[in-house]
C-alpha cells in the first residue's frame, strides 16, 4: 500500500511530468525531504493575514477559499519546493474542465510532505516556476479571480503529492479552514497526520485520479 512518504519520495524525478505542458521546466532537480511533522513552520498563505476571510464549507470537497481582495500578495505557506506553477488560465466557461477551474495556479510540496494548492492568481511572480525551492512567507504572486471564480479569492487546498498531473486531489482532500484558523491565532498545526490518515484510506486516488 502506498503511504504518503513513498509518494513524496517520487517527486523530484517526476516535476516535470507534473507540470507540463503548462508550466516551465525545472532548472535542476531538488529534492523533497522525507516526511515529518514539524519539518517546517506553517503560516496563512496571504501577506495580509489580519484582513483575510474564510469560511468553514466548501462546495463538493473540502477546501478553504480566502478573501482578502483583488491585488491582493500571495504567499507561501511552507517551506519547500513548487511542484506547479499555471501561468495560462486556460478556463472556458463553456466547457468547464474540471482541471482548468484553477485558472493561474501555484502548488507547493513542503518539507512535511504535503502539497498545498492556491488557485486563482491574478499573476504569478518571475521565478516561481516547477523546481524551485521556496521559503514561508515568500511571494507567490496576486490574488485574482482566474478560472471559475465569482470573486477574487485565493484557493487553498492540501493533499498528498501524486507522481502524475492531475487535478481531483489537488484540489484539496481534507478541510484547509482548520489549520488556518490554528496557524492566524500562532499555532503550528500540521496537516501530515491527517493527510497520511487520507491516503491509507484511499490508496488507489492518485492512480485514479483524473488528469490535467
């Protein structure tokens, strides 16, 4: 059975399958550090946490939508490596592709293992691009309403990195609301156990996953 470390594990040597066609190629490879909680600090992935919103539903899958308003910076909340980095909003409304509701998308795979998805950026910062390694509290890029949005938001979704593109996991797996609220109010909460939890429970999901 697949666990989340050994799926971790697969990362650096599949970046560029996981991004193309639409992200540019990783420089070099850099490798992703075993996973452990408490491998890196945790923060809420906007600059300005003290305005930022969200509430505790999510329509048909667990994940968090931050607002905090147009322009507004995007930051990492992690440490670790970008894994994606959508610069094209390829969205049309009338063929609403599941794999393209993100419109300009960033995920970033932390040193815990994890992967943490933003969706909906207005534009994406020179540089962050698949295989580069990133600090918490870096800027990403601006929020924006890319996509299928109704509104300038950030999506924020966690779940375990799988070897292959694909948009059903990334989108999010467990609900994101909670750590936020733990992490604005100084907490240092950490997904792993959760998302470990996910993946021994639906260990076929990445194999089965739909692509894009």
């Amino acid at each position: 059975m697949p666990t989340l470390r050994s799926i971790v594990a697969a990362v650096p040597v599949l970046l560029l399958a996981q991004c193309a066609p639409t992200c540019a190629p990783p420089s070099s490879a850099v490798p992703v550090p075993d996973l452990g909680a408490g491998t890196t600090p945790y923060r809420v992935p906007v600059e300005d946490v003290r305005h930022a919103g969200w509430g505790t539903t999510h329509a048909e899958y667990p994940a968090t939508d931050i607002f905090v308003g147009c322009g507004a910076v995007i930051v990492s909340p992690v440490d670790g490596v970008v894994t994606e980095s959508r610069r094209v909003d390829a969205y049309d409304a009338a063929v609403d592709d599941p794999a393209t509701r993100g419109g300009r998308s960033v995920a970033v795979v932390g040193d815990d293992g994890v992967r943490y998805y933003m969706a909906h950026f207005e534009s994406i910062d020179a540089g962050i691009e698949a295989g580069v390694r990133v600090g918490i509290g870096q800027r990403l890029g601006l929020m924006g309403r890319t996509g299928r949005a109704g509104a300038c938001h950030v999506h924020f979704g966690i779940s375990p990195p799988c070897p292959q593109p694909e948009w059903w996991i990334r989108r999010g797996v467990v609900w994101a609301y909670r750590y936020l609220d733990d992490w604005r109010a100084g907490g240092q909460r950490s997904p792993v156990r959760e998302v470990g939890a996910w993946v021994a429970a639906h260990p076929d999901a990445c194999a089965a996953a739909g692509t894009g």
